[in-house]
C-alpha cells in the first residue's frame, strides 16, 4: 500500500493532520509519503486548497479538515478495503513527479 500526504508548507491543517496520524494511526503514519503540492504544478492545481489529503494507493481517503474520528473510520475502511476489490469508478490521483 503507498500512502501519501499532500500539504503545503505553512498550511496549520496540514501539520495537525501529520501530527493526529502519527497519534491515532502510527503504523499508517510511518507509512506516509509526505508530498508538499507547491513543489508540483499539477498537484498545486489539482489540490488548490484541499490539503491535507491522505490518498492511499492513488485514492483519496481524508481531505481537508478532519478529525481522530475521520482517521479512525478511514483505517478502517483501509482494512476493510484489502479484502475487497478496488472501486473502479473511484478517482486515482497519479503519484508526484
């Protein structure tokens, strides 16, 4: 499983969200890719002021403002997500480049 988290330097969310992750799901959070969408035209477009946004295998799972109770039901849903097959019709985000 690849994990990103696209943020911006500067960005308070974004270091909350570092900050719960590695409280609330430290195995997810060792796991993180940390990706500043500033560096990246592309992804500065396509994320404009979205950050955070945790995409696990190129799907965005938490966005924007969220809570322990968010990261909880997305690791979650990630363990559920293993033995089931993958959402076609779900978005895929292309890793930076």
């Amino acid at each position: 499983m690849q994990s990103m988290l696209y943020t911006r330097r500067g960005c308070h969310l974004c270091d909350a969200a570092r900050d719960m992750l590695a409280a609330v799901a430290p195995g997810l959070a060792a796991e993180i890719v940390p990706c500043d969408v500033d560096a990246d035209p592309f992804l500065a477009r396509l994320y404009g002021d979205r950050v955070p946004v945790l995409a696990v295998d190129g799907v965005v799972i938490l966005e924007g403002r969220f809570d322990e109770a968010d990261v909880l039901r997305a690791v979650r849903g990630l363990r559920d997500r293993v033995s089931a097959p993958a959402d076609p019709t779900h978005p895929r985000v292309p890793p930076p480049t």
